[in-house]
C-alpha cells in the first residue's frame, strides 16, 4: 500500500529532479562570465597614511577575477597586521610609580 495520496488538480507537481532554470539570452551565464568590475566602495581616510594605502588597495581586487582577489586580500591583511604590530611596539607613556608595598 502507498502512503501518498493521488495527485489532484488543485496539488502543484512536486519534482524531485533538478531542472535548470530558464536564463534569458544574453546574461553573463550563457555568453561566460562577466568582466572584472570594481565595486566603488567610497573609502573613509582613516588619517594613517599607511593604513589608508592598504585600504587604498582593496580596491585593486574589484579589477581582477575572482581567483585573483585572495592575493589582495591576503596583501592587505598582512599590511594591516603590521601596522597594528608597529603601534604596540611604539613606546608609550612612562607608567605611573607603584604605590604598592609602599608604607606611609
């Protein structure tokens, strides 16, 4: 005995096979894919000369494939890894004396 029930009029077909999908003429995925596009992301200076370059080249990636964007991303990342590493090794202000163990 089948637990389904008979297909009425009022039932929509289920399918269980993948149908592609109807893609109109002329789209990217018929003619290949589109050409590289940047993005236009307006950029904010963040005052850091160094830090606003690296930024700066992110915008880089919007000029290239896909598989070419990781070598950016991973360019940008270490520059900015970098810079944070030079801030904390800049020396900063003397601590304040200890009062600690101190007896009055």
């Amino acid at each position: 005995m089948s637990d389904a029930a008979p297909r009425t009029e009022t039932q929509p077909e289920i399918r269980t096979e993948t149908q592609p999908a109807e893609i109109p003429a002329g789209t990217p995925a018929e003619d290949g894919p589109a050409a590289p596009a940047p993005l236009d992301i307006p950029r904010t200076p963040t005052g850091d000369a160094r830090v606003d370059a690296l930024l700066e080249r992110l915008g880089d990636a919007g000029h290239l494939p896909t598989e070419g964007h990781i070598e950016v991303y991973e360019d940008v990342h270490r520059g900015l890894r970098d810079a944070l590493t030079a801030l904390d090794a800049r020396p900063g202000p003397p601590a304040p004396p200890s009062t600690h163990g101190s007896r009055s």
